[in-house]
C-alpha cells in the first residue's frame, strides 16, 4: 500500500489551510455565537474548487477521488472550523453531489453538478424519522404513485441545514412493508425542490453545531415529478448506501481535524500555563498522556479512513473501513477536546478558548450519522459473522 502524499495533494493541504486559516477560531467562534451559516466560508471553498474535488470534469470538477475529499476536509477542519464543517461537505459534495453523480440521470447531472460547484445550490438530505430513527427501513414517509410522478406524506427530523438548501435528496417507501418480501425493497430516493408546495420545516434547538440549523421536515401531499427520481424505483437502498457510506468517510475526516485542532490548543496552552512554579503544565504526564492517546486514536483513524476512500475509489468494497474509521475518530474527538479542556482547566470552559465549540460540536458524531453500538453491531454482523442481534 502507498501511504504517500503527492505533490498535487500537498498543494491542496496548502490551499486548504490557507482557506481554514483567513476563516479561522474568531470567524467560528462568532458564527456560533450567532448561530449564523457559514455561507462566506462555504462560497470560498467552492471558489477553491473544493467542493468540485470528486465532480466529472465535465460538469465543473476536478474529477478526482474519494481520497482526495478525505485529505482535503481535514485539513480544511483542523484549521479553524472543526467537526461541523465536514457536515457542509455531507450536504453538498455527497448528499448532492455523490447521489447524483452515481445515480443521477443525464439531464440532473447536467443542470446541478455545475450549480453544485460552483456554490450556487446547496443540498440536504431526508432520511431519519421521529418513529424510525437508525431503522430506516421502518420509515414512514410513503411516495404514492400519482400519474406520471407522486405524492409524498409523512415527516423526518434532524435534517441538517433545510433553510439554506435548494434540493433535498428524499428517502421514502414507494411500496409498503407488507408487499415486498425483503425490507431493503420497496424504498425509493427522490430530488425534490425545498421551495415546494406541502413542505415545511420546524427547527430544532440543540446543544452544539449552531451554524447549522436541524430541522423537523413536513410533507404533506408533496407532489414528485417523474425526472426527480434518482437511480431506480423500489431500489432506493442500494443505493443509498453509497451515500451513507461516503458520509461516513466525509464525517471522519472532520472528527479528525477536529482531535488534531484540539491537541494543538491544548499543546499550545500547557507550555506556557505555569501553576506550580516555574515548569509549564505541559510538562505532566498526567495531561501529555491523555493527548498523547488521542494523537494515536486520530492517526489510526486516518488511516482507515483513507483505506476506506481508496477502496470506494476503486470500486470495492468500503462499508466496514468506513464505519470503523468513523467510530475510531469519533472517540478520538471525545478524548481529545475533553482532555484540551481539561488542559486549560477553567479556560477550557470559556468561549474565548474555543475548545468547548469543538466539543460541543464532536459529541453529535458519536451519535450520528450512524451510532457507535449500530457501527459495532455492523462489524459483529458483517466482519465477524455472528448473528443479528437487533
């Protein structure tokens, strides 16, 4: 295996920090404060032509890899914006860009992808249900065939970013449980406007990633047009998992600059803090130790990480090196921003600092887009060959 860089990635590591950098601590942390979307930010990636990284070049992008996109939102994360930046790469360069690139038609390909790079739309994506919730496949949300097209009825919630987003990748039942003889059957994804008749959308106050608003989404008697679905009807979760899946690696990549960007603050603070005379904190193994791990836990991440987006490059299989990438740099963020915090001791807690955001923000990804126990359930299920046990 080739762990090395090249030339062409190390320029995009530099071109991202840069990018991290002018939108650096102060920016996120106003941002927060505000609770404001981070749209200046977002139109400078794209003017960077980050957004477009894993796009066709015939429709505006640079035509690269999965592994690409990894490296990048790393980099671009670890300098300023943490965790909930890579949720803007989930919206668009996946939720938008991976669904319809994959599974798309022609014509789809051809009026969004270029609006897509550019910065000119932006996505989200309706899956999870209030009675659903990780089992998807007892969604709700029924597609009931109308003409040429349908009319959607039923709810999600925690969809990300709704007021700023254009199109909405919807995931909904268009035959029903009792017809179909497996589950994963019977579900279908659509390309819908938000802007629309019958939607509407309630946000929800949470505890971190405030520059990005979560929702509880409403469809009542939507109306579908026929050129809006995406890939195949009744296939929908097959091919969903190639977006699940790729959000998983987009979502690891944040956790890791997130744990990187908190070790920094925290290394950064001890060798100057002095409390007990004239030794600077930093030198206590009871506060190198604990960063010292989460060093470790990254890296490893990092490294499955980009296993998994090199295997989704090459067309294998990726699920299980996704998901255990995520779950590895899901603890790695928790232990590295607590250990920062408890670092700088009271000045852990305050704003100014930033560390608090970063773990506010790094807590959601151990619970979502998928939880630790359904990660461990996958690996005991697939890896290990033992039974369903849920």
């Amino acid at each position: 295996m080739n762990f090395e860089i090249t030339e062409e990635q190390e320029l995009m590591i530099e071109t991202a920090r840069k990018i991290g950098e002018e939108f650096g601590l102060e920016y996120w942390r106003k941002k927060d404060a505000a609770k404001e979307y981070p749209g200046e930010m977002w139109q400078a990636i794209c003017d960077a032509g980050f957004c477009g990284i894993a796009i066709a070049e015939e429709h505006g992008g640079s035509g690269l890899g999965m592994i690409d996109v990894a490296i990048a939102v790393d980099a671009l994360c670890s300098s300023g914006g943490g965790s909930t930046l890579s949720q803007i790469f989930m919206l668009n360069p996946i939720f938008g860009g991976i669904s319809i690139s994959l599974y798309g038609s022609d014509e789809m390909k051809r009026s969004l992808l270029p609006r897509l790079v550019s910065g000119d739309a932006s996505f989200a994506m309706g899956l999870t249900e209030p009675d659903a919730g990780t089992n998807t496949l007892e969604m709700r949300s029924f597609a009931t065939k109308d003409g040429d097209g349908w009319r959607l009825n039923g709810q999600k919630i925690w969809i990300t970013a709704v007021p700023q987003a254009d199109k909405m990748l919807v995931v909904a039942r268009t035959r029903k449980l009792e017809d179909v003889r497996r589950k994963v059957d019977g579900i279908s994804l659509f390309m819908i406007d938000v802007d629309r008749a019958g939607l509407s959308h309630q946000s929800i106050e949470k505890v971190g990633t405030n520059t990005l608003p979560s929702s509880s989404v409403f469809f009542d008697n939507v109306r579908i047009e026929p050129d809006e679905l995406i890939g195949e009807v009744d296939n929908g979760f097959r091919q969903l998992l190639d977006v699940l899946n790729t959000e998983r690696i987009v979502t690891t990549s944040g956790l890791i600059g997130t744990a990187e960007l908190a070790i920094k603050l925290a290394v950064d603070y001890s060798s100057t803090r002095k409390v007990f005379g004239d030794t600077p904190i930093g030198s206590y193994q009871s506060l190198q130790f604990p960063l010292a791990e989460a060093k470790i836990s990254l890296e490893c991440a990092r490294l499955m990480n980009y296993k998994a987006a090199t295997l989704y490059d090459q067309g294998l299989p990726y699920g299980s090196e996704a998901n255990m990438a995520k779950w590895i740099a899901g603890k790695a963020a928790a232990q590295a921003t607590d250990r920062a915090m408890q670092t700088m001791g009271g000045m852990g807690y305050a704003k100014e600092y930033h560390v608090e955001r970063l773990w506010r923000d790094a807590r959601l990804f151990r619970i979502a887009p998928v939880s630790e126990e359904m990660v461990l359930n996958f690996v005991a299920q697939h890896d290990l060959g033992m039974p369903r046990s849920y």
